[in-house]
C-alpha cells in the first residue's frame, strides 16, 4: 500500500494590497475616423515615407496600451498627450458629432512630426475614439 503525502496547510503570511483605485488603460477604437484622406491613413502615396509612419504608429499604439490614463496625463505633451478644444479640428469624424464643450486628446509621433486625435467614449472612459491625424499640421491650429 502507497502511502500519502501530507500538505501542511501553513496559513500565506503575502497579504497583496489592492490599490484604491484601479488603473485604467486606453482601449482605441477607430469606427468614427474621418473618410477624409487628408487626415485617414490613406493620407501617404509615397510607400517608404507611409512605412515609416506606419512603424512610428503602431509603436505608439503598444506604448499607450501600456500607460495608464493617469500616467499619460502626467507626461509632457511631447511624450504624452495634450487636449484641445473640440471647435479646433478642422475635419469632421465619421458619425460621431463632436460637442462644443469637448475637448480632443492630442499623442504626437514619428518625432513629434505626426499627430492622432482622439476623443474618450462617454460611454467608456477607457476607450479612446481615434476620428483622425494630423499628418502636415493642418488639422488645427498648432500655434506658432
């Protein structure tokens, strides 16, 4: 006959600490990006210059998936984001009616050559709408 091992059952002294609030993380949604070309992804004809924003895009999607919101309110426009009032953007988003009390989140990349606008879900803080880009700095007015 086969004997049994015996588990203790030694109570775990790791007590985990959860935080008082959760972090909350960028979700981006692209259903309401303009059908405007100029400000889309269709925005390139010259292939080496769209590879290389393509590039610069997608890292910047990984890096804001990885950020809390709190944290990328925190950072400096140049590394994080800044907003803008919604009356600014000179494209209209695909089915989605920006508010004139609403403000645009702003994430620049590609060395700070490019932008992506964006605004929260009322819905969802979480999710972030993209409606376009900013690829020639006419989207709005960035001030000189």
């Amino acid at each position: 006959m086969s004997r049994k091992k015996r588990v203790s059952k030694k109570p775990d002294n790791i007590k985990i600490k959860e935080p008082d609030k959760p972090l909350h993380y960028p979700v981006l949604c692209f259903k309401h990006l303009t059908k405007n070309k100029k400000f889309n992804i269709k925005y390139f004809r010259d292939d080496k210059e769209k590879l290389k924003a393509y590039g610069s895009f997608f890292y910047l999607v990984g890096s804001i998936q990885e950020t809390d919101w709190l944290t990328l309110y925190q950072k400096s426009k140049a590394s994080g984001l800044e907003t803008i009032p919604s009356n600014q953007i000179n494209f209209k988003p695909y089915n989605y009616k920006l508010t004139p009390d609403e403000k645009v989140i702003v994430f620049r990349f590609y060395h700070g050559k490019y932008r992506l606008i964006g605004v929260k879900s009322a819905k969802n803080k979480d999710v972030l709408h993209v409606l376009g880009f900013d690829f020639d700095h006419s989207a709005y007015d960035h001030g000189k």
